[in-house]
C-alpha cells in the first residue's frame, strides 16, 4: 500500500496543469501565444475559459479548442465560482484581456484560489496593482506576469554574467523597443489590436509606455538587477488625434550610479520588434536583440568583441538550463514565451500536496515586478505632465 501511496503521489505530481483562460478568443493575436506556450513543453491542459465578451463567441471558440460546453463561459466571474467548486477544477488561469480588465479578473480567480498567469501590464493603477500583490500574498497563490522577454536563453546569460561582475561596475544602460505599425491611425480604420491599445479606458495611462516600455523597462531591471531610483521622460503622439502616446524617451538615474535610456516607439518604419539592450560596466559590455537571438555580443575592455551563442560550450548554466534545441536550430519569441510557462509549472506542481521541492533555478516574473512596472509607467507619465521633470520611483 505504502509502494501504491507513493506512485500515486508521483502520478499527481506529473499531471498536466489544469489551465483556464480569460480572453484570448478569435482574433486575439495573445491568446493562441500563450495557448502555444502552455503546450509546447506539455505541462498543461486548458480545460475552461471565457474566451470572449460576445454572445456567440465564447461558445464557438471554446469548441473549436477542444473545451466542454460545460467549461466554456461567458464571463469570468462565474467562471471563477464554478471552477473554485469543482474537483477538477483549475489550478491557474491565464488573463489575456485588454489591460483594463487584468485587476478585476485577477482579484476573481485569486479570491477563488487559484493561481494567476496574467499580461503585462499587471493593472491600470498602482493601487490595483498593489491590491492584487497584497490578494495573493493574503491567498498564498502563486501570481505570474508574463514579461516573457526573460525566457530567452541568452537575456538568462547575460544576467548570469552581470551576477557573476564579469562586467565590473554597472555604469550605463540602454534599452530600446521600437515598432513601426502604429505610425498610421489605423485605429480609426477598426483594426482590434490599435483600438484598444489606444484608447486610454483600456490601456491605462501610457499607450506605447505601457504596452512595449514596459518590457524594455523589465527587461533592463531583470538582467541588471539594480533598482531605478528615478525617471525623466518626454511622452509623445505624433499620429494626429491619437489619446495616448506612441513614442516614448526615458531617462534613468539607477542606485549604484549608474545612468540609462529607455526608448520605445511604435511609430518608427523599418521596426517589426526590435528589442534591444545594452549595458556597460568597467569591465565590458553586452548586447543582444530580439530579432537575432540566439546570440549575445560580449565585448571585455580592450579585447575584440566575442559571440555567445545559444547552445554552445560558450553559454552558462542559467542558459543551457532553458535551451531545448542544439545551436544552429534557433528558438525564439513563442519559445522564451513558453519557457516561462514551464517556470510557472515547476512553481504550480511544487504547491501541490505532495508536490516535488522547487529547483532554487527556477525564476519568473512574478506579481512584485508587475507591481514595479505599473509605478514605472505611472512615474514615466507623470514626468512628461510635468514637462520632463526627475521623478522618484517607490523604493
């Protein structure tokens, strides 16, 4: 019996996660990302969601991905409830709503229990934000924010590498993203994705700020690791009639000393998604890009600049450890997206009864750097308001 205990428990630690989602219905460029990403390391099964706000969408969208009538809603709070009481209820949800809908979602499953997987930005307010912080520290559930750019396996090298002071003293970061599919008003032309996007009763406060900023901003403070202590910034709409900004130049006066740039634009011809940071130190300098990346540039002072790449005796522990594929055969976006699911699994199953002890390297955005990236966005917003004045970020 003892044999059979013991294989159950091992049985029950393996399984699938459960997965709901809210949002994500047809047309939702996000949801099949984070659908693929569950699904590609195998640690989940969505079973329920309220896919989309509509009265004939739900139902269509959750059939064709395989749910049961049953498990499909038509809106979160019941869906919550009802999940909440079931056996086989949910562990975690995935919120993939428009910004202005991520607090109340959230607020509703955490309430209920259960884990929450959300986009960025976490919430509209800081006061949402810290709301939800205190709900899940208060419900001891896990709560993930999906700044899925950490998942890459050479951003996890180039972190290791500033842990390890290979770059000496941090002195001057920069980090930009840029896009370009925003510089016509295509909003006005019905296109989903720039409708709300721009419409400040959904976004928030900050348009291109809050929707890409946010991710140059986190990315920077994951691979540094020092604490922006101060904001500048200069906000900018150059589409006539547009509410909320789409260009964005940030100042940052960080703890150690050390200064940086913060450039986000989506109305910049020649960018698909082209992130990229930059930090320097006494010691030498990285780089990498999104669009290439699978390498890191590593540049010691007074040497010529080397390549990392992914999969090679050149890359680190913390890089090999999320590196599925040999080097040559690149992983990228929906990859590093879905290596932050499997970080979120490692988490989920350890809370289990029974659960295997979660492994020290296993690390994800969670509700505290959400609640970082809200005050960042707000603080940005404020200094432009204030015609480019220094403002604090909370310590």
């Amino acid at each position: 019996m003892a044999i059979e205990a013991k294989a159950d428990a091992a049985a029950g630690a393996a399984r699938r996660i459960r997965l709901g989602m809210v949002g994500g219905g047809e047309g939702a460029f996000i949801g099949g990302v984070h659908r693929f990403a569950a699904r590609l390391d195998d640690q989940y099964a969505l079973v329920a969601g309220a896919l989309a706000s509509s009265a004939d969408k739900p139902m269509r969208t959750g059939l064709a991905l395989g749910l049961a009538e049953d498990r499909i809603y038509t809106d979160f709070a019941p869906m919550a409830t009802a999940e909440a009481a079931r056996v086989n209820g949910i562990e975690a949800v995935a919120i993939v709503t428009p910004n202005h809908m991520h607090a109340p979602v959230a607020e509703a499953f955490l309430k209920a229990g259960i884990h929450v997987i959300c986009d960025k930005p976490l919430a509209t307010s800081s006061k949402d934000a810290k709301r939800l912080h205190a709900l899940a520290l208060k419900h001891d559930l896990l709560f993930a924010v999906t700044y899925n750019y950490t998942g890459y396996p050479m951003v996890r090298q180039a972190r290791q590498m500033v842990r390890e002071a290979l770059l000496g003293d941090i002195r001057v970061v920069q980090v930009e993203y840029a896009q370009d599919w925003l510089t016509d008003d295509i909003e006005q032309s019905g296109q989903k994705q720039a409708g709300w996007r721009t419409d400040p009763a959904k976004a928030g406060l900050g348009g291109c700020i809050g929707d890409i900023g946010t991710h140059a901003y986190q990315l920077a403070d994951y691979v540094t690791g020092i604490a922006v202590t101060e904001v500048l910034a200069e906000l900018t709409a150059f589409v006539p009639g547009r509410r909320l900004d789409d260009n964005a130049h940030v100042m940052l006066r960080y703890a150690n000393g050390a200064r940086g740039t913060v450039w986000a634009s989506q109305v910049a011809p020649g960018n698909e998604n082209n992130l990229r940071l930059r930090i320097y130190g006494s010691k030498g300098g990285l780089e990498w890009r999104q669009e290439q990346p699978n390498q890191l540039l590593w540049s010691p002072f007074d040497q010529a600049t080397q390549v990392i790449s992914r999969g090679t005796g050149a890359a680190g522990v913390d890089a090999a450890r999320v590196t599925r594929i040999p080097s040559g055969h690149p992983e990228g976006y929906l990859e590093a997206f879905a290596t932050l699911y499997s970080e979120i699994g490692h988490a989920i199953r350890s809370r289990r009864p029974k659960g295997p002890k979660l492994e020290t390297a296993v690390q994800f955005p969670t509700v505290v750097d959400g609640v970082k990236g809200v005050a960042f966005v707000e603080a940005v917003v404020s200094s432009s308001v204030k015609g480019g004045r220094w403002v604090k970020l909370p310590s």
